[in-house]
C-alpha cells in the first residue's frame, strides 16, 4: 500500500519533518510494509514487528546501513556503529571486551563520582532545562569513562583535553543530529554562523580526541605495553584479533567518536525523559526515592546496587518503550528481497518503524500510558517481538549494559538527593532527529 497525502517533490518528506511521530503513528496500522516517498525517492516503511525483527536478525546479510549512517560516517568516522559487514563483525569483538561486566563495574564508580558532582550544583533550587543538564552530565561521565582512573583511584587529572572535549562534544551533536536526518549537500559548507560553529567544533573534537589517542598509545608504549588505567580507552588499544592484530589509532580514534556522541545523545535522553515523567508523578517519584533511601542508605550507589531497584527499572524500561532513542532506523536493501510479502528492489531505502512498535495495542494495552508496572511480569513473546530499545540481531548496541548503568546510577543519585517538580505552564516537546529526545525541560530541583 502507498500512503497517500505525498506533497508534489517533497513526498511525505514534509510530513515526516514536520511532525515525525505523528507521521510514524498514524500509518502503522495501514500495514506491514507500506511505501513513501522520500522527494522523488520511494522508501519502504516496515511497520509489522515480526518482518522488522526478520531484517534486523535472519536478513541482516541483504542490507546495509542506508544514507543516514553515510552521513554519520562522513561527520564522525567507521566505528562501529557506522561499519558493516566483515570491518563490523571485527569490530565488535574487539570492542566486547570494553563493556563487559569487569569494565562496568569500574565505569559506575565514575558515573557516580560525575552524578554527585553534578547534583552538587543543583542545591540553590533554581529552575534548570534537564535536557540540557542530563546532556551534560552524560558527557562528562562518558569522557571520564573513556580517559579512566588513575592508580589511586582519583579522575583523570588532564582537564584542558576534559573541557575541550566537552565544550565541542555539545557542538558537534546538535549539528550530527539535523545533518544526518536531513543531509544538505552543499548548504552544510554554506559560511552561516551556525555552520561555521559546527565545523570549528567538529575540528576541535577530532583534534582533542586524536590528543587522547596519541597521548594514551605513548603512555602504553612507555610503559612496556601495560594495560593502562582501565579506562574505555586503554582496553580499545589493548585489545587484539585472534592474529594478535590489534586497532589502528584511526579505529580507535573512530570509536572513540562513536562511544562520545551514540552514548552521550541516548543515555542523556532517556535521562531527561525519566525526568520529566517523575516530575509530573510524585507518588511515583516518591515510591522511587523510598526505593534508593533503602537501598543506598545515604551512600553513593555501586554496581551491585544498581540490581536492587526493582522499580526504577521497571520506569527505565516504560521510558524506553514509550521514547525509544532509535525511533526510527533506516536499512538500505543490498539485493532483491521480500518484506512480508512485498517485493523490495536492490538499493531500495528501508525504514524500520520502532516508535510505532513499542506502541503497538496489541502488545502494550492503553500503549500511550505510562505504566512502569507493564514489567512486572512480562511477556517473554512479547519483548521479543516488540521491544528492542537497543536493537537486536548482529547491531544490537554493544554498549548496552553501560548505558544501563549511566541511566541507572545518575537516576538514583538524584532520587536520593532530589524531589524534581516542573515548572508550572512549561510544555516539553519531543525532538525526532539522530535520537529522539525531549527539547527543553525546565524542571525545579528542591533538595530533600
């Protein structure tokens, strides 16, 4: 089925710009596979949950990524999260072993260090945007997680590469999210004061982290190919293939850039989300504040007590279902494929509707409900089918479990220190572009 309503040249370009959730959930019940056009360009619109999961996991051999992740590749290099086929599958061995559970554990003693240190500001009970705050609270944790801690425990000490980082890092993701949604050819290179504080910032940003790089390798070097300060970092220049080849300082440069802006953008949206939602519940605010109080005891969360919150990972999870980050992911088909029955030609664009399936009604009764208690109980068949806030299949995000713990950890800090209440009159809107995130949310922070 085509989707009717295309605007002559644009297609239904101006409907998916203009208000691209409304878009999303007004044709997901027309069908499993319908068609749009994208200016003159047809794209197909995969609604159905079970031939979304078939592309991401059986089929993921016939596609690859499409044109939003040519220009994200273009702007922030070949990681992991840009790569495909053998480069992607090296790739992410080599970058398992940053994220698994040894690592974790000592990336939640920053996070929390960073979340304590950022509550610390909040005291004077001024209105602050929690957008931009959980931004820069993501940032900061993330760039520490990266550099990592020294021998006696203390934060990395080199703050002119710290600041520069961040400084840029808040730059380049505004600007990452409009040129990737919407690519813009030669007006990207057009000398506006917005594109020439995007390029300047996107300089500085791949400057400092080559600085990061080359410091680090050197440190390495000189120290007999020791295994550094446990940071993200010096696991990414430790680790080698089953040859014993390990990453260039390109690659690692390159996901390096990928783990600064994929985990600042998603976790400091879910964050500023989360908040929002409790500031508007504050039964449910207090049920989860009762919760940290218990667990924490006063004291900063580690990581065994991030298992021990039941219910604020059930509001987590209801955060991601109703406000996933990858709103909508787009495939490229590599040959002549059929998606639940309909045939797609060879370089055809994909589009993976995930907005409409995590509010799909017949997985998720009343689904434009926030219910935290959905995940009580749920339905093993249906978070198979209709939920994958993070992917699935060979893409499925390997940094998982550390946004987790971002998410977790910053989000009982502020429980046990703070009630957030909104500002009376404010309205939050929604902002679909690279990710989908909250725009301004302007929130009081009253210490408890």
């Amino acid at each position: 089925m085509t989707i009717p309503g295309a605007w002559p040249l644009l297609g239904h370009a101006g409907s998916l710009l203009r208000d691209p959730l409304g878009f999303l959930e007004s044709v997901y019940a027309l069908g499993d596979v319908v068609l749009l056009r994208l200016g003159p360009k047809p794209a197909y619109l995969v609604n159905g949950s079970e031939p979304l999961r078939r592309i991401l996991v059986a089929d993921a051999p016939y596609y690859d990524k499409g044109f939003q992740i040519n220009a994200l590749r273009a702007l922030i290099g070949d990681g992991i999260g840009t790569s495909v086929g053998p480069k992607h599958r090296r790739q992410r061995r080599l970058m398992r072993p940053a994220f698994d559970h040894a690592h974790v554990r000592g990336y939640v003693d920053i996070m929390a260090q960073c979340a304590t240190a950022g509550a610390d500001t909040w005291r004077d009970g001024r209105t602050i945007d929690a957008g931009r705050e959980m931004r820069r609270l993501a940032m900061t944790a993330i760039i520490l997680a990266v550099l990592g801690v020294a021998q006696d425990g203390a934060l990395p000490s080199d703050a002119a590469v710290q600041a520069e980082v961040l400084t840029s890092l808040s730059v380049v993701l505004a600007g990452v999210g409009r040129r990737a949604i919407l690519p813009l050819g030669r007006l990207e290179h057009t000398p506006t004061p917005g594109n020439l504080r995007f390029n300047r910032a996107h300089v500085a940003l791949h400057s400092a982290v080559d600085r990061m790089v080359a410091d680090h390798r050197a440190q390495r070097n000189g120290d007999g190919g020791s295994a550094g300060n446990g940071g993200l970092l010096d696991t990414l220049l430790a680790a080698v293939d089953e040859d014993g080849t390990g990453m260039s300082d390109q690659q690692v440069h390159d996901e390096v850039m990928t783990v600064l802006l994929a985990g600042s953008e998603t976790s400091a949206g879910t964050l500023a989300w989360l908040l929002h939602i409790l500031s508007g519940d504050l039964d449910l605010q207090r049920a989860v504040q009762q919760e940290a109080d218990t667990v924490l005891a006063g004291r900063t969360p580690q990581v065994d007590d991030l298992g021990s919150l039941p219910l604020a990972r059930r509001v987590v999870s209801e955060v991601l279902r109703l406000y996933p980050a990858s709103w909508l992911l787009g495939r490229r088909s590599l040959q002549e494929v059929e998606i639940a029955g309909v045939p797609v030609p060879t370089r055809a664009q994909v589009l993976l509707n995930f907005y409409g399936v995590h509010r799909d009604p017949q997985a998720y009764p009343d689904p434009n409900r926030f219910d935290p208690d959905r995940w009580l109980a749920p339905d093993p068949e249906v978070l198979r089918a209709y939920y994958f806030p993070f992917g699935m299949g060979p893409h499925v995000c390997v940094g998982e479990g550390f946004a987790w713990s971002l998410i977790m950890t910053t989000l009982a800090v502020i429980a046990s220190q703070y009630t957030v209440k909104p500002v009376p009159g404010s309205v939050v809107r929604p902002v679909a572009r690279t990710t989908l995130h909250p725009g301004v949310v302007p929130l009081t922070f009253e210490p408890r």
